[in-house]
C-alpha cells in the first residue's frame, strides 16, 4: 500500500531506540524525510547511521536534546524548521510507590512525558494549519486509560497526554491536520528487554524463558506476549498518512487487546 508520504518530513522524538526508533524506520522506509532525536550526539549520529543502512537515499538527519531541560527544546525547535509530522514519543516509565515519589520525580515526569508535547505541538501545529496539511501524533500508554497502582506517576502523565491530543484536535476543525494518540500495551522496548536481560542473567535463565515468564504473570491481554514496537509503528505511520484523513481526535488502541478480567 502507498502511504502517500514520500518527501513529507517528519520528527520523532525520543527515537534513538525501542518505539521511536520503530517508527522512524518505518517512516523512512516510506521516503519521509525524517528527523531523529535523543539525549547524546552519539546515540543521535547512531541511530542516523543505522537508518542510512536501512535505507540507502534516504533523507535522515537528527538533532540531540534533552526533553527535561527547556533551553535544549528551545534550541531544537528553532533548529527543527517547517515539518510535516510530529510524533511525540519521547517519555520515562518506572515502577514506583504513590508515597515514594516526591514532588522532583513528578515534576521530572511532567517536563519530559508531558511538556516536550506542549512545547513541540505548540511550535509546530501552527504552521501545519497555515500550510492546509500536517500530523500530530502521540505516543500514549493503556496505562493513561487504567492507570497502574505501582505506576501512578507515569499513568498521570500519560492520561494528560490523551487529554492534550483531544483538545489540540479541536483546534483543527475543518483542515487537513489531524491529532491523534496511539494507546500501546506491553512493548518489548530497550528498557524493558534490558531488564528482561537482567532478569536472566540474575537467575541463570535463558532470555526468551524469562520473558514468557515476565507476561505470563500479567496475562491480561489477548495477545499473550510483548508487543514488538514495529507493531506500534505500523499504526503510527498509518496515522502520520495522508490516507488517515477521517481519523482526528482519536486514541487508537495497539494494546494487544487488553482485557480486564481472565476468563
């Protein structure tokens, strides 16, 4: 299927691995001209380079910047120019007890999960609705729906970010710029694959052992395993499409068919 998005530009942020790192893949594997971002020049320059060998042609640049600190978003979005997409994926997840996290942890989660999409949808949304065409998507959570109990700061931030999207769609009444969020579930991103690596090492285990135990204790979805971020990427860059154009205000479920109850 032709996606329609060759010569479109497109920046993801938080995209030098798991999730974001997807949906830059699959965006330039459509001929958009994308932008990567992460926290260092090296990871940045890497993953530039592992797309270039993805895609030889394509047009990859980035641009590194760290989301907690609002001088290098300053920076980035006066280096950033017109763009076409916005993915808003850059985010911190963590385990943590409601009573344990003090006002500098939700302060920190707030500033990277919940205002780089202020500030980049705020720089970018304007010139999207003057030039007639854009998307805006962001990357949300399941847990921003049904926000967990040892995950409570993280889940805040995420339904903020559905809230967000809902009310900057409204603002696109009657254009072709559309703003939607993407719900994804348990995603076999770097973090989590990290920790599953942990996990196997700790108790001598063989890495896929460990990870069918890890989402065989919390089988609460219909697809009994870990999302792969290339599934979350395939609706992102659907959304990012010209073809998505009915589709505004939306939060889209990629959850692996979440269930609340086992029977």
């Amino acid at each position: 299927m032709d996606l329609q998005l060759t010569r479109k530009s497109a920046f993801v942020s938080g995209s030098t691995g798991g999730i974001g790192y997807a949906v830059a893949d699959a965006l330039a594997a459509e001929g958009v001209r994308v932008i990567v971002n992460g926290r260092s020049a090296e990871r940045v320059e890497e993953a530039v380079a592992r797309l270039h060998v993805a895609h030889p042609g394509a047009d990859v640049s980035g641009i590194a910047a760290d989301f907690a600190d609002p001088a290098q978003v300053t920076d980035l979005i006066a280096r950033l120019g017109e763009v076409d997409v916005l993915i808003n994926n850059v985010g911190l997840f963590g385990l943590g007890a409601f009573e344990e996290i003090d006002d500098a942890q939700w302060q920190h989660y707030f500033d990277v999960n919940v205002m780089s999409g202020v500030r980049l949808s705020r720089a970018l949304l304007p010139g999207m609705l003057e030039r007639g065409w854009g998307r805006i998507v962001f990357i949300g959570s399941e847990s921003g729906v049904s926000v967990p109990a040892d995950m409570i700061h993280y889940g805040v931030t995420k339904a903020a970010l559905i809230a967000l999207a809902n009310g900057l769609a409204k603002r696109t009444r009657s254009t072709a710029v559309t703003v939607n969020t993407v719900l994804g579930g348990p995603t076999y991103s770097d973090g989590v694959a990290a920790a599953i690596e942990q996990i196997a090492q700790a108790q001598g285990a063989p890495m896929d052992a460990v990870k069918d135990a890890v989402i065989g204790q919390n089988a609460t979805t219909l697809l009994e395993r870990f999302i792969e971020p290339t599934e979350i990427a395939a609706l992102v860059t659907y959304l990012a499409s010209p073809l998505a154009s009915a589709t505004n205000g939306a939060a889209l479920r990629a959850d692996g068919g979440v269930l609340t109850t086992i029977v």
